[in-house]
C-alpha cells in the first residue's frame, strides 16, 4: 500500500513539473511572438535562443524555429536566418511552416542579389502546392525577381495573374509600384559615400561622351552615391556598355 501511494505520489509530481514546463513554454513562445509583432528582433531571439537553451519540451518548436529564423532576417543577419529555416525543412518534415522556411530562405537569396536562387525557392513552393495559401506573395516575389534578372515580359505575366486572381490583396496594391517602374539595363562603375566623388567621377565620364548619371541610395544610417552608365533595353547592349567600360579600367556591374 505504501508503495503505491508513494508511486502515485511520484507520478502525481512529474504531471505538476511536466505541465510547469509546459506552461512556462507556451509562455515564453508567446512572449516571443509579442516581440516579434512589436518589431523588437534582438528580444525575440534572445527570448527564442532562451527557451532553445533550456526547454526539452518540443510541442511548436517548428514554430519557434520560424519566429527566430523570421527576426534574424529582419536583423539583417542573413547567414544566421538561412541556417533556422534549414533546420525546419531538414529535422521537422511534416512542420506547417515548411513554405514559410522556403519563402525564408528565397527571401535570403533575394537580399543577397542572388535573384536566380531566390526564384527557384519561391518556385519550388508553387510547384509542389499550386493552391498554396503563399500564392499572391509568391506571384509578387516572383515578379520582383524576374524584373530584378532583366525578364520584363515574364514579370509581367506574374503580376497579370497576380491582379486577375487576387484584386483585392495586398500584393497586388503594392505590384502598382512594380508596374510603374523604369524598366532598363545599366552599368554601375562606383559607389561613393561622398557626392563630390560621385560627381568627379560622373563628370569624367560624360566628357568622354558616356551617358553616365548618379543615383542616390539612402538607408537609414547614411547615403551613397552610384555612379552608372546607360539605361539600355538589352543585357546585351548592357554587356558590350560594360565590356567597353571594363577595357578603360573601370569596375562594373550590370543591373539588374
């Protein structure tokens, strides 16, 4: 009888510790997920390392790794966001948030001007789920990327099935500004923190009879100053521009 009553007594206490710890995660998990919808990322990832470090309780984990993966990339910290979101398509295979850690990692590729990758990620989610709950923020991904490749004419056809099948979304009231874009090839020859570079530089080249201009890039910590050449209708035209300009020892760059 003793021994029952003390195995009851056990039991009785692991279901005490067991919901605790439960609790506790639910907890923490929604305090992360505060942070993150106040746009405090640095919280959030210590919120969500903290409960990585110390919680052996795996119910939403998938989740957490997404929220966490989510911050890093708002951070800023591309390598760090790409490793999270990896770690849900390898370790949890039936996770409800494997599209959303493709589209992470497509996004990953997109800020790293790797605009062909970032368009087999987004890709590869229609492909598989046609009918995906991600499907106007694909089509306007997809439509940022062909443009960003040069792929006029397929970007468009993106946004044309962005407006005919979702009119009244988000995506498509931000695909208006896509729309209305200038869309050409240019050559890059110099990025400048200081206008009076750019210019010297700029000037230079107009002399020598290029049509050099300069555009103004400002984040939130300073400005830049690009210095490039041409607004061209063809990567081809915009490669002989850069094989012209590249001879005479300039650095260049296409774009986009």
């Amino acid at each position: 009888m003793r021994k029952r009553k003390f195995f009851y007594l056990i039991f009785f206490i692991c279901v005490l510790v067991f919901g605790s710890t439960c609790a506790v995660y639910s907890l923490n998990l929604d305090r992360a997920k505060v942070y993150f919808l106040k746009g405090d990322y640095s919280s959030c990832i210590n919120e969500c390392e903290t409960i990585l470090a110390h919680s052996r309780y795996t119910k939403d984990l998938d989740e957490l790794y997404y929220i966490l993966g989510l911050s890093y990339l708002k951070q800023g910290n591309l390598l760090r966001a790409s490793d999270i979101f990896e770690i849900i398509l390898r370790e949890f295979k039936d996770s409800g948030f494997r599209e959303e850690a493709i589209l992470g990692l497509g996004d990953v590729y997109f800020l790293k001007s790797d605009y062909e990758s970032a368009q087999n990620q987004y890709k590869q989610i229609l492909d598989t789920n046609p009918d995906t709950k991600l499907k106007s923020l694909l089509l306007y991904k997809l439509a940022q990327t062909s443009m960003k490749r040069g792929n006029w004419q397929e970007a468009q056809g993106y946004l044309d099935n962005l407006n005919k099948d979702y009119p009244l979304s988000f995506e498509t009231k931000l695909a208006k500004n896509l729309s209305n874009q200038e869309f050409y090839f240019t050559v890059q020859v110099g990025a400048f923190s200081r206008f009076n570079n750019a210019n010297n530089l700029c000037k230079r080249l107009i002399d020598k009879g290029y049509p050099a201009y300069i555009q103004e890039l400002e984040s939130k910590d300073a400005k830049s100053y690009r210095v490039r050449v041409g607004k061209l209708n063809s990567r081809l035209e915009a490669k002989e521009l850069e094989k012209r300009l590249s001879q005479e020892g300039y650095p260049t760059k296409i774009y986009p």
